[in-house]
C-alpha cells in the first residue's frame, strides 16, 4: 500500500475574480489618460513655437475672468433657483402662478437672446427709469413739524442727483453679463431644486409638523439639507454648464477667454493657432471640474451605502 501524499493540491484559479478585473478595467477611465497625455503632448510641443506662447499668454489673463462670472453667476442663480423654487411650492395660486410664469419664461429664450436682451435692452431701460426716479427724488421734501418752532425738512437731493446722472455706459457689461446669466440659470436651477425637494418624504414633513414645527423651520431643519444632498451632483453640472456657456459674454466685449482669443486672432489671422488654445482651456477647466463631480458623487454614494 502506497502512504497518502500530504501536499496540498494547487488552488485553481477563480475565473468569476478574473472577470472582475477584466471587466474593472474595462471600465477604468483610459479615455481621460489618453486625452491627458494628448493635451500634455500639444502643449509641449507648441510651447516655444509662435505665435502660440503669445496666444497662451492672452488666453490665461482672461482665464479669471472666465472664472470670476461664472462663479458669481453662479452663486447668484442658485439663490434665485432656491427662491422660485420654494415660491413655486407656495399654496397661493397667485405667487404659485407668478413663479411658474417666470420659469417657463427664461427657460423659453435662448442664453444669448437673454444675455443680449438683458445687455442692451432691459438693463438700460432700468437706468432711464432711474434716471426719472432721481429726477422726482431730487425735488422731493418732506416736512416734519415738532412744535411751532420746531421743522425738520427731509431731502433726497443726494441721492435723486446721483440717481438722475446715472448713466448707461457707466454701468459695465461684465455685471449685464453675469446679471444675464445668473437669471438664465435660476429658472433651470429651480427645477433642480423643486425636484429635489420632492424627492424627500412626506411622512417627514408630517412628523414634523405633528411636533409643532412651523412650515419655514421644517424646510430648513429637515427638507432642505437632505435635498441639497440629493442635488449636488446635478448642481455642480449645471455648473460646468455655465462656465462653458460664459463665452457667450465674449458678444458684449468681456474680456473673457474667448474674448481674448478672438481679439488676437483677428488682428493676426492665426485662426487655427488661437482657436486650438482655446478649446483645450475650456477642456482642461471642464474635465477637472468633471472629475471633481465624479469624486464628490463617489463619496456621496458611500455615505448612502454606510447609512444602509
């Protein structure tokens, strides 16, 4: 009789595990390595060949501009987008009415319709209509009599002077352009919002009015925080959204970006150079801010999947 061998037998390997991996890599992100090292490749071998170190320089000094109207557009929109959004919950039929008229209104026009509209028609009829304001506040007075003796005479002659030689031109397109934006956004922003606060429960609501919780506490304690947790993700894409569409400024001669590029290239014809430097800014600036969501949208979903 043969004594049994006491080697253990090899492990054979796990084809589910190897599937996995496969699969895993599969999906790995090598289309963002690929256009890494792409846009790597491009810009080291342009960086001392001219015109293009003249381009990049014109395009990086209207990078903050870029930057700067879209984030408080942004900023701008999203108080708006919160304010129409609660207002179109509101149980008045008037203010539910008004703020619906408002949404389906901005939503309809195009950006650069508003961004042009806003720029060059609404906002200067706002400053005629101040202009006529400061005129009649400037005339205006106002008696207070104390005793016989005693008068006070109010005057806004200050501020209806001020009011009254205000003009167009003083008031710059960049602040038309980020009015013009954040109204656009708003509307979109609200629908955001309203989706997001419909999404939270009923029964919380309930539970906390059957605590005593007036409506405005139990938006902010327990409706508002969750919903914005929902939304984020979608809030920080419409943000992207709006630094791409920012270039939209550029019509009314911010000195953006695009702006900036288009200025060179039409005082040089180098087209092609300005434009290749151009699209790969907002590339670059809108992929990192995509890989931000994607982290962030990550580390919610573990947040969701630990509180399970």
């Amino acid at each position: 009789m043969t004594a049994a061998s006491d080697s253990v037998p090899a492990a054979r390997p796990n084809p589910q595990k190897r599937n996995l991996l496969i699969r895993r890599l599969s999906r790995a992100p090598w289309w963002l390595l690929a256009m890494a090292l792409l846009i790597i490749v491009f810009f080291l071998g342009i960086w001392e060949q001219h015109p293009y170190p003249i381009v990049i320089k014109a395009v990086r000094e209207g990078l903050w501009t870029t930057i700067w109207v879209s984030v408080v557009a942004y900023l701008i929109a999203v108080v708006l987008g919160l304010i129409v959004a609660l207002l179109r919950r509101s149980s008045n039929p008037i203010i539910y009415q008004v703020a619906t008229f408002y949404v389906e209104g901005i939503r309809g026009i195009p950006t650069l319709v508003l961004v042009y509209y806003m720029a060059l028609a609404l906002i200067p009829q706002i400053i005629l209509l101040g202009n006529d304001f400061g005129e009649w506040l400037h005339h205006l007075t106002i008696t207070f009599t104390i005793t016989d003796d005693t008068v006070y005479r109010l005057t806004f002659e200050g501020i209806g002077t001020s009011l009254a030689e205000f003009k167009t031109r003083e008031f710059p397109n960049t602040y038309r352009a980020i009015i013009a934006l954040a109204i656009s956004y708003s509307a979109f922003l609200s629908e955001v919002f309203r989706a997001g606060i419909d999404s939270i429960g009923v029964g919380q609501v309930e539970a906390a009015k059957s605590l005593g919780m007036p409506h405005w506490m139990t938006m902010r304690l327990i409706v508002l925080p969750q919903a914005i947790r929902i939304i984020l993700p979608p809030l920080a894409n419409d943000f992207i959204a709006m630094l791409k569409e920012s270039s939209l400024v550029s019509v009314l001669g911010v000195q953006d970006i695009t702006r900036r590029g288009q200025t060179y290239a039409t005082s040089t014809f180098y087209f092609f150079e300005v434009y290749n430097v151009v699209a790969l800014t907002y590339l670059i600036l809108t992929l990192s801010l995509s890989m931000v969501v994607k982290l962030m949208e990550s580390y919610l979903d573990r947040g969701k999947e630990r509180s399970a």
